[in-house]
C-alpha cells in the first residue's frame, strides 16, 4: 500500500486542531465583525432595527487578551440577566477567541460540575464555540457591525 493509504487519518484534522481551528475562526469573524480591539473598556450596543439589539460589553484589557461579553437585548425572567450570554477571551498574539461560558451567571465547573470528565470538557467546549462561530455568522447577516456599535454610557445614581 503506499504511504498515502497507510496514514489516512493524517489528513483528517483530530478533535483538537479542529477546536482550535473554530477558537481561530471566532477570532476573525469577532474583528471583522466589531473591531473589539479598538473600542475602549465599557457597554455598546448595536441594533439593526431588527428588535434584536446586541449588547457587547468590553469589560477587561491585558496586553495580549480582552475579556468580553457579548448578549442579546432580551432579559431572562429566572435570572434577571440578558440571554443568550457568551462570555468570550480573545488572545490578539495567538489570533483565537474562545468561548469560556455560555449560560448566564455560570461557570464551567458549575454547568459540568466539579470534576467532570475531560472528554466532557471538550465536547462543551466544542459546542460552545459552535455556537458562537454560527451566531457571529448570523449576527453578521443581520448587518451588525462595527458600524452599527454605539458606546452606552451609564447615568450616575439613577
């Protein structure tokens, strides 16, 4: 048989590259779509007029990472925080953005409990960062942009 046959599989990106390749693709749809890298820390908004308005909060910046949120306009009745919610980190060396919770209030360990099983932690990770790429796509479609984006800026003591 020849070499090509014998290692097949090699030419099939494993479950991690395939990962990785979705935290890189988030990254890219995330710039192109928002620019997050150039706004300042604090609360934007981008509506389309689509009764959809996107809520993007910047809320930390470290030399290498931003640490945002990105929501819709809707406000779940259980918690009383906007849904969906994806909690997102963007490291601008490596160029990937990944999804580190997508449950409102909640972290990994909380969704999965306290030691779950690390094939479990990937295929969650997986699906988050699904999730993600599909939704940046959509929102995308919508016509949300960099554009669309207005800084939101809170009223003191209201």
């Amino acid at each position: 048989m020849s070499a090509v046959l014998d290692r097949r599989t090699a030419l099939l990106p494993g479950r991690f590259e395939f990962l990785m390749g979705l935290y890189a693709e988030n990254y890219h749809r995330l710039t192109r779509l928002f620019a997050p890298q150039q706004l300042e820390l604090g609360d934007y908004v981008s509506d389309v007029d689509d009764g959809l308005p996107v809520h993007l909060v910047l809320q930390e910046r470290h030399p290498y990472t931003l640490e945002l949120e990105l929501t819709y306009g809707f406000v779940d009745a259980q918690t009383g925080r906007r849904t969906p919610s994806a909690q997102l980190r963007m490291y601008s060396d490596a160029h990937v953005a990944e999804a580190l919770h997508c449950h409102p209030g909640r972290h990994l360990w909380q969704v999965l409990g306290p030691f779950p099983a690390a094939h479990s932690v990937f295929q969650h990770r997986l699906q988050m960062n699904t999730f993600l790429t599909r939704w940046l796509e959509y929102l995308a479609e919508q016509g949300h942009s960099a554009g669309t984006l207005e800084r939101v800026f809170k009223q003191k003591g209201g």
